[in-house]
C-alpha cells in the first residue's frame, strides 16, 4: 500500500494511506467466492510484491494471511496489496517465532529460517481459496499442521496433471523455494507474463470523510504532503 500523507494531533501520530475499498481477501470470499481466475491474478500479484520485499528490499513480512491481503478492485482485474508489516524485518538472521499459525511455515516455530517461508503462506493462502485446506484443530502444534497440508497437497497433485496444484506444491514444501527460484519454475508460468504496475489510488482515507476528521487534518500544523480531498 502506498503512502499518502501524515499528519500529528494530541492523539499521537496518524498515517493516511492509499484506500483499499473492498477489504481484505477473506472478507471478499465471503461475499462472493473468488474465482480461479481471480486467485491466479492474487497468487501473481502477491509474488510478484515477494519480488521487491525480498530482492529489492531484503524485507520478510511474516505475517501473510487473508486479512494482510486488501483488494483495491475486481473489476475488470483483481487487484491486490500487501499490508500489515508490524512482524516484518530487514535481517537475514531470522529465528523470531511470530506469524498467524494457521499459515506460518513450520521452520519458523523450529529454529532459523528463511524469507520462503513468506512463499509458503502465499501458497496456503492459493490452496485454501483454489482447493480448499484439510479440517483444522486449535490443539494442533505448527509443524503438525504444516505436515498435514503438505500431505494433503501430494494427495491432490497424484496425478500429476493440474498445473496449479504443482506450483502450490512446489511452494508448500519445507524450506520451500526462495522467489527468486520459483519464478524460474516453469509451473510459474501458468500465472501468466503480466507485470502489475498501478498507480496509488489517492482517494482520502476513510476516517478522513467524516467532516470533523477532514477539519482535524486541514488545521494540522504538522501535516505533510499535497493530499487533496476529491
């Protein structure tokens, strides 16, 4: 998500970030199931913004999940972003343990790892939107829960003949390929060749519609930026 403009009242300091209309991609899902198409351009998206975090930036987020993935549109293209990057980090020495278990690798509860294990949540997230996840317990412990999904995943790819299902495999492994090996895969490559470039839709924060927030905003002395209300 991009960022717009900032202002600082008694409140404590207040980001205004680029709005994302539809919520998040589990919200979304509810109201009307995401096609495979759909997800196909949510799988490309999202790896294609694992790209610059961890090539461009050494950024791991570590908390991919659903509710961390906001939908600007879905028409006439699905168009999503990462956010929440409170659990993300810069160092290559990872061994904090953190993250949404239900999608977290198993390495990360383990001992050190990798930035794939932001390519294993995006690959959780594609099977459970495209093929659904096995039915799971509380008590389940990460790495139990990590194995089940991946027996699950060999189960459904058997045969061998669903393109889709050998890429998620292929992401849903322990230590799983970094980005930049998968994109070389050809299984990548039924996503599509597309690069998403978009530009910051600089629509005011929703807080900032209601009047009184609007007001707060203009008379603040330490706001920054050319934000415009339109």
């Amino acid at each position: 998500m991009s960022f717009v403009d900032s202002i600082l009242d008694d409140g404590g300091p207040v980001l205004v970030m680029e709005i994302m209309p539809l919520g998040n991609l589990s919200d979304l899902d509810k109201i009307q199931k995401l096609s495979l198409e759909e997800m196909r351009l949510v799988l490309r998206q999202t790896l294609q913004a694992l790209a610059y975090l961890h090539e461009q930036k050494n950024i791991t987020h570590r908390d991919i999940k659903p509710e961390n993935i906001l939908v600007r549109s879905r028409t006439p293209d699905m168009h999503v972003k990462l956010c929440d990057f409170g659990l993300s980090t810069h160092s290559s020495l990872l061994r904090t343990h953190c993250g949404t278990s239900y999608y977290a690798a198993a390495e990360i509860f383990t001992g050190s790892y990798t930035n794939s294990v932001d390519v294993w949540s995006i690959g959780v997230i594609g099977y459970q939107f495209i093929k659904g996840l096995p039915k799971h317990s509380k008590s389940s412990k990460a790495k139990d829960w990590s194995e089940k999904i991946r027996r699950t995943v060999e189960r459904a790819d058997c045969q061998g003949n669903d393109p889709v299902v050998r890429l998620l495999k292929s992401m849903l492994e322990l230590n799983a390929m970094p980005w930049i090996v998968l994109r070389q895969s050809p299984v990548y490559q039924i996503l599509g060749s597309r690069t998403y470039r978009y530009p910051c839709n600089r629509t005011w924060h929703y807080s900032l519609q209601r009047p009184e927030h609007w007001k707060r905003y203009q008379n603040s002395p330490q706001r920054y930026g050319t934000l415009q209300r339109r």
